[in-house]
C-alpha cells in the first residue's frame, strides 16, 4: 500500500479520466446537436478506452484507500487537497451523468439505438398484453 501522501495522486489521476470522460461526452453532446450524420464508431473506441483508464484508476485507489480503524473510531480526517479534489470529482461525474442522459434522448430522437439496447414494449406498458387480451376477447367471454 502507498504511503497516506500518495494518495491524492492517484485520486488526480481518477479526476482526470472523469474529465477526459466530461470532455468526450460534451463533443458528443455537441456532434448530436449538429443535423450532420453521427459517427458513433468514433466515440465508441475513445468511451472503451476512458472505460479501461477508469477502471484502472478505481482499483488503485481501492488499492491505495486507508484500511478502516477498528473500535468505531471516526474516520481519518483528510488533507484539504484531498477534499478539494473529492468534491471536484462528484460534481464532475453529476455534470457526466446528465449529458450522458441528454446524449441518450438525442440519439433516441434520431432513432439510433440497437435494437438490444431499448426496453421491451412490456416494460415500458406493463399492462399491454393483458389489455389486448380484453379488447379482442369474445363477448361474454
């Protein structure tokens, strides 16, 4: 494990991939916001590539993180960097969180979701088969 003074290096380095990750998504947003053609390809190989460095960044930190204090003792109490850089995080993956969502209603709009990836008609009205079950059943029936 890396000394406690290590740490906030490995969480810029996780701040990082959170604005690269900020910063595809924003040009994505943007290349949906044109009328010309999308490339998804082009943004699909940057995402897997963000997706590996995230993922790498999180192990280290678990790898790195202080090991919990025993006896119900608070928590350690962190470096104002520290801190600063935790808050800076958050708020970068609540502004990645919501274009996300903006990008996913822009490509549903265009119609460019796969098939697989759409909810089925059962889940979005649950009460659909039932419902046709009613409306073409026998009178009396």
């Amino acid at each position: 494990m890396k000394p406690p003074a290590e740490i906030p290096d490995t969480l810029r380095e996780y701040a990082t991939v959170c604005e690269d990750l900020l910063d595809l998504t924003s040009r994505e947003h943007q290349a949906l916001a044109q009328p010309a053609t999308y490339e998804a390809s082009r943004f699909n190989l940057a995402r897997k590539d963000l997706l590996s460095r995230l993922n790498q960044t999180l192990i280290q930190l678990r790898r790195d993180r202080p090991p919990p204090r025993s006896g119900g003792a608070a928590a350690p109490e962190r470096l104002p960097e520290t801190t600063l850089t935790l808050q800076a995080v958050q708020n970068l993956v609540v502004k990645i969180l919501q274009l996300d969502q903006e990008n996913r209603q822009a490509l549903l709009k265009r119609g460019l979701f796969a098939p697989g990836e759409l909810p089925t008609l059962g889940s979005q009205r649950p009460n659909y088969v039932a419902g046709l079950y009613r409306r073409h059943a026998p009178a009396g029936a």
